[in-house]
C-alpha cells in the first residue's frame, strides 16, 4: 500500500526524479522565476549513457498540478563516453522544445520564466557566450502555484504505460544563484522570502513510487541555502540502487513534476519529454 504524500508545507520531501527547492503557500501564486547557474562538467563513463537537467519553472509541484512551465539546460553522457550539452524550454502538457544555443560546460545560465494570463514568457542567456533565446508562447493551461530552481533525473516514455527513470549523470555539482520569485501581487523574494514557505527536495532512487525499469545508483543532494536564501548547490552523490521495480503508473514527463517516494499515482494527463538516448 502506498503511504500518503507529504505534505506542501513539509521542509523536506524525498523525489525519484528532482533535487533542490521548490516555494508554495496558501493563497500564494507566481507570475515569475529566475536564476543563473553555471552548465555543470559531467564526468561521462563508456558503456553507461547517463542524463541530467537544470532548470527554473512554475507549477508542478502540487501533486494534482496539470501544468508546468519551465525553461533549462541538459547535460547527458552518450555510450562512447561523450558529453551532450543543450538547451530546451517546456510548457507541460505540450512536449518539450530545443532551444537553438550552443551550451558547453562551464558556460554562465541566466533563465527566467514568466507567466501572465495565458501567456508564457521564457527566457535563457548563455552569457560566457552572449546569446539570449526568448520566447512568448500561449499556453492553454497554466499552474502557478508554485516556483522551482531543480536538478533533474530525465525519463523516457516507450508508450503511455511503459516509462523509466534515465540513469542520472555525474554532474558533479550545480550552484543556483541569484534565485528569485515573485508572486501575482507582486512580491519579490529569495527562496528563503517570509511571503511563502519552502520546501527541500532530494533526489534518491527507491522508494515506493519509483517506476522505473533501470533504476539509477545517482543521488543528488541540494544543499542548505547561503547568500540572503538565493543561493544553493546540488551535489551529485552514488547511492546503492535498489532492485527490479514492478510498475506502478504512468512515469512523468522527462522535465515533469516531483515524483516523490511517498505520493501515490497521479497526473494521468501528463505528456512525457521524450529525449534522445545515444
């Protein structure tokens, strides 16, 4: 039997698939999110193929959210030993988009995201290389209950009903700085802002609602806020997978909401972001 999910308001929630800080409140909604992080140096294995993401969003972190809008980059590692560094923004429940930027390692990442009404306003600066993408889209369905600033383990859906959590790459570290939010009437904050509540997100493979055919042994670890609530790092860590998993539910979309150990099956409506596996 599955445990009931956590609670919004809890300080710190175990995912199968994100890691980092996710704000929320009653009657608190936002209408923006941003930050920079520097595109992480993966440390690629041959013979394993291995994926992560960053990125910022609003919406999804409510377990009955129908919507995410989100913008970051992908950092993966192919078979041969090769790193993929990209781009992409995503409007849930349409499919993911590339973004055409070309993304290195150690390249400077401002994105923000900004909804009003109906429309989605995205936004990605690659400033080691000064070149900006941005975007103004409609989207049909919006959730803005929530911000995010995460580290992602991507899925892959085959079908509707057969769907795996991608083996998480060595990232190393990711550091989020200058994360901000603000809400619908207009208040500005750090994570760490007294207009909402906070809620610590780690990323550990296990756990009842992990569906996923290859269970991954990467972890990830956001660290305790620094510089005035805006600023934390994730930690890339290997931990001891677990077994065979039976499949519980239909998996999310590869930059979809947090699919925690303890929440039972939800989102029936999700699209899943299919991403290329080398």
């Amino acid at each position: 039997m599955l445990a009931a999910a956590p609670s919004a308001a809890a300080d710190t929630s175990p995912s199968s698939n994100w890691a980092g800080y996710a704000v929320h409140g009653t009657g608190v909604s936002f209408e923006q999110v941003s930050a920079q992080w520097r595109q992480p140096r993966a440390t690629c294995v041959p013979g394993s193929a291995t994926y992560s993401a960053a990125w910022v969003g609003l919406g999804g972190f409510d377990e009955n959210s129908m919507a995410l809008e989100q913008i970051g980059t992908e950092l993966d590692c192919s078979k041969a030993g090769r790193v993929h560094s990209s781009a992409w923004f995503e409007l849930v429940p349409d499919p993911a988009r590339m973004i055409r930027l070309s993304i290195r390692p150690g390249d400077l990442i401002a994105a923000n995201v900004t909804v009003t009404a109906d429309r989605m306003l995205v936004s990605l600066s690659d400033r080691t290389r000064h070149r900006t993408f941005t975007n103004n889209v409609y989207a049909p369905e919006v959730d803005v209950s929530s911000a995010e600033w995460i580290v992602e383990a991507p899925s892959n859906c085959v079908s509707a009903d057969s769907c795996r959590t991608l083996p998480l790459a060595d990232f190393g570290s990711t550091t989020f700085r200058h994360a901000r939010a603000v809400s619908t009437t207009g208040v500005a904050g750090p994570i760490s802002g007294p207009a909402w509540g906070r809620t610590r997100i780690l990323l550990r493979p296990g756990g009842t609602r992990l569906v996923s055919f290859e269970p991954s042994e990467g972890a990830a670890t956001p660290l305790a806020l620094a510089v005035g609530g805006s600023s934390f790092k994730v930690v890339y860590s290997q931990m001891a997978a677990p077994g065979r998993l039976r499949f519980v539910g239909r998996r999310f979309r590869s930059s979809g909401a947090p699919i925690t150990d303890t929440a039972p099956a939800a989102h029936p409506a999700l699209a899943d972001r299919r991403i290329r596996i080398s």
